[in-house]
C-alpha cells in the first residue's frame, strides 16, 4: 500500500530532506573553509553588490537585523574581509577581494556539482516541480498565517459567557461565582 501523499514518510519528501541536509551540510562546510558562515556571506555578497545599507536590516531569505548585522561588520572588519571607520559604509577590503573571489568560485562549484547527475532535461523537470513545490507551500504558509490571525481576530471580538445563575446584566467575567457560592 502506498503512503498518503501527506505522510511524513512520504519517499519523496523524505528524499528532499535528505538532499537539501547534505547539500545545505555542503555549503556549511565550503563557506567554513573561508572562514564564513552563512549570514557573513550574505552580508558580504549584499556589500560587493552594493545592496546593503548600513542601519536597515538585511532583507532577503535570510533576514538579518541591524544589531545582529552591526556585529558580523566588526567580525568580517576584524578578519580583514572588509574596511570602514565609524558609520561610513563598509566596502570589502583590497586584501580580501581575491580571497572572496574564491570563495563565490567555491560556492559556483558546488551549485555546479549538486546538479552534475542530472541532464538539462531533468534540470529543467526538476526545476518546475521544486517551483510548483513552492508555490504550494507559499500557498499553504499564508492560509496558515489568514487562519491564524483571523482566529486571533474571533477571541477578541468573543464575548465572554455569561456566569450561570447571575442574570446577564451581574455578568462577572472573572471567576463567575454565583451569590449561593460566595457564602
């Protein structure tokens, strides 16, 4: 008998898990060979891009706040990844440009070995599919998120029980004790 579609155990789920984990464990390691995490690569592609501003928060698939991205530009500052004095903006530092440009060398490498076992046909299939796969779930994630604040919307508009044994106009929201249990 097959799985229902929704099952966890579902092989094609499950087989998507396992191969973002290792192509995410991939990209971990490839950026820690420079030196970087995730988020540091992020904030430095948006610096050599020009796209980040320094006192708004990085925006993107992984968001990053002003505090948190105002301690990565010490750290990178600190590795030598970038330059700047006071509130100016950062640039990536001189000394660094050939190490990041090795390090988006890395990363093209690795895009490129992932999708290696797979002809351009199946590319392109699977391309579509993982599309159709997101816009499902973008799909699902804002219904969850209507769901839940129209839910959240209804318990604050609900009127709360009348007491029993207290005529509605005595209505006592909090405990709502009848007189006979009072004495």
């Amino acid at each position: 008998m097959q799985p229902r579609p929704l099952e966890p155990s579902e092989p094609v789920v499950l087989a998507l898990v396992d191969a973002v984990t290792a192509w995410q464990s991939a990209l971990e390691q490839t950026l820690r060979a420079s030196g970087l995490d995730y988020a540091q690569w992020l904030l430095l592609r948006a610096i050599r891009q020009g796209a980040f501003v320094r006192g708004t928060p990085l925006a993107g698939l992984m968001p990053i706040d002003v505090a948190r991205s105002e301690t990565m530009l010490d750290e990178l500052r600190r590795d030598g990844w970038i330059e700047y004095a006071g509130t100016q903006a950062p640039r990536i530092a001189e000394s660094a440009a050939s190490r990041l440009q090795r390090t988006a060398q890395a990363l093209s490498a690795l895009h490129s070995v992932s999708v290696a076992p797979f002809s351009s046909q199946e590319r392109a299939a699977l391309g579509s599919l993982l599309e159709r796969m997101k816009t499902t779930l973008d799909g699902h994630t804002a219904r969850q998120v209507r769901a839940g604040t129209e839910a959240a919307r209804q318990e604050l508009h609900v009127s709360p029980a009348p007491c029993p044994g207290l005529p509605p106009v005595a209505h006592r929201p909090a405990s709502c004790p009848t007189l006979a249990a009072r004495y």
